[in-house]
C-alpha cells in the first residue's frame, strides 16, 4: 500500500515538473531573448546560448529540489499513515484479544459462581434441616421431661439421621468424582481407539500401496519375460530362415553348376577364400546387399 501510494506521488510529482519546466523554459526563454536584444542586440549568439544553459540548468536544479522535498513529504506522510494504519489495527487485535479474554473469564467466574451457589444452597438446606431437627428436640425437651427414654431414642435417631445425611452426602460427591473421572477416561479410550483406527487404516492402506507397487512389478517383470521368449522365438525363426535361405542358395549353386576349376560351391566355404572369380564376385555380391536380388530370382519361378 504505501509502495503504491510514493509511486502515485512520484508519477504526479513527476508530471508537474515537466509541466513547470516547460512553462518556465519559455518564460525563460523569452526573458533572455529579450534582455539580449535590450542590451546587446549585435553580441554573438554563443554568450546568448551559454545564458540559457545556465538559466535552464537553475531553473532545472530548483525545480528538482522542489520536487525531491514535495517527494519526501508525501513519503514521509504516507510513511506516518501507514504506522498509524498499523498501529490502530495492533490496537483493534489487542482490544479484540482482550474483550475474548474478558469473556472467558466472565464465563469462568459465572460458572464457579452458579457451583459455590448450588453448595452453598446445599449446605443452607442440611443446615435448615438440622436447625429444624434440633428446634423439634428442644421442643420436645422442654414439653416433657418424663419421656427421657425417648428424647434420648429420638436423639439417637435425629444423629444417626444426620450422621446418614452426611455420609450420603459425601458419597453422593464421591460418585459424582467418580462418574467424572470415567466420563473423562471413556473420553480418552474413545480417542485412543479412534487415533488406533487412523494408524491401523493408514497401514492398511500403506500395505495395500505396496502389495499393488509389487503386483505391478510382477506384471512389469512377467512383460519383460514374455518380451524377451518373443524375442528368442523370433531369433530362432530368423536363424532358421537364414538356413533355408542359404540351403536355397546352395541348391541353386548346385543346379547353376560348377566353378571353372570343377570344383562345386558350399555353403561351408565362405571363409576358405575360393578361387573361382563367379562364386566370389556371387559371394561378395550377396554380402553387400545383393542377397535379396540372389532370393529374388530364386522365388520367381517358385512364384509364377
């Protein structure tokens, strides 16, 4: 943003300076022509060209001082907006931050709150119920003193009544800790089993990946294999092509005849160097590429 905004300020910057050179270029021109023409009107143009270099080049240095100080200013503004912008959202962030925190603490005292006021509620009642209790035997203390036996039977029983409050009391808290505690555990075994779950499927994928990367080479390798039988097959089809074809050779050598020494021509001499000029100069023929022409003639009667 603030990149954007120096370079709008360069580029206006930039335009009026060449709007104010031009205006101040003409002006200025036209002020030293006519003091030249005032003062000296027969002096040489040279001293008249050297003055509005000079003028020109003032007017150009002032003009860019101006523009470098406009320049800096709208930077510097742009520079200060720009930390303001910053500084206000740092504050909008804080503010936004504390106001969270501010509720959650708010939530949190309202919640210990509404537990010390359900206990003290509790308490309120046991300690009503036993006021109650104890009005009720000093009642009965102070109606009649003849029944002893029984204000103490009914005071073992208020005791042990209160005694048994207490004690489900406490247990009743117990429980609840205690239905705490496993509700946190099943809570705990649920996520352990559920992240088990991932690694299991995870593995069961990742061995899955490699059972289909081994399949895959299997099928590569038996390709190669079934590639390469092809090519032996087809190799042993040409070598016995390439018999047949010089027992074809050596069959019509024989019907052909002998060489000029009576001497008959064999497949087996090929290397021996034979004298006969016919068979090496059919021999050498064959050898450079005139063995398809040697087959040619040897199928066309076979074909017509």
């Amino acid at each position: 943003m603030t990149i954007n905004i120096v370079r709008f300020a360069q580029l206006c910057v930039a335009g009026l300076l060449r709007c104010v050179k031009e205006r101040r270029n003409k002006c200025q021109v036209k002020c030293v022509n006519a003091r030249v023409e005032m003062f000296a009107p027969h002096a040489d143009t040279s001293f008249q060209q050297s003055l509005l270099c000079l003028s020109r080049e003032k007017h150009e240095e002032e003009v860019r001082r101006r523009a470098q100080r406009i320049l800096e200013e709208k930077r510097t503004i742009a520079e200060k907006k720009q930390l303001e912008r910053e500084r206000a959202a740092k504050e909008a962030k804080l503010v936004a931050m504390q106001r969270r925190i501010t509720g959650i603490q708010q939530a949190n005292r309202a919640t210990e709150y509404r537990m010390q006021q359900a206990k003290m509620l509790q308490e309120e009642r046991l300690q009503a119920s036993e006021d109650r209790l104890k009005a009720e035997l000093l009642k009965i203390d102070e109606a009649s003193d003849r029944r002893g036996i029984i204000l103490e039977s009914c005071r073992f029983r208020t005791a042990q009544h209160l005694f048994l409050n207490s004690q489900r009391a406490q247990f009743n808290r117990s429980a609840i800790d205690t239905e705490v505690q496993a509700r946190l555990r099943r809570q705990k075994e649920r996520e352990n089993a559920r992240q088990k779950a991932v690694l299991e499927e995870k593995l069961t994928r990742e061995i899955e990946l490699q059972r289909r990367g081994l399949l895959h080479d299997q099928r590569r390798l038996s390709s190669v294999e079934y590639r390469i039988q092809q090519e032996l097959v087809n190799r042993e089809k040409w070598l016995q092509q390439e018999r047949a074809h010089e027992e074809r050779l050596w069959q019509l050598k024989l019907q052909r005849g002998t060489d000029g020494f009576g001497k008959t021509w064999h497949p087996a001499q090929r290397g021996r160097g034979d004298s006969s000029a016919l068979i090496r100069r059919e021999w050498n023929a064959s050898d450079n590429g005139g063995e398809d022409n040697a087959i040619n003639t040897y199928q066309r009667p076979v074909t017509s």
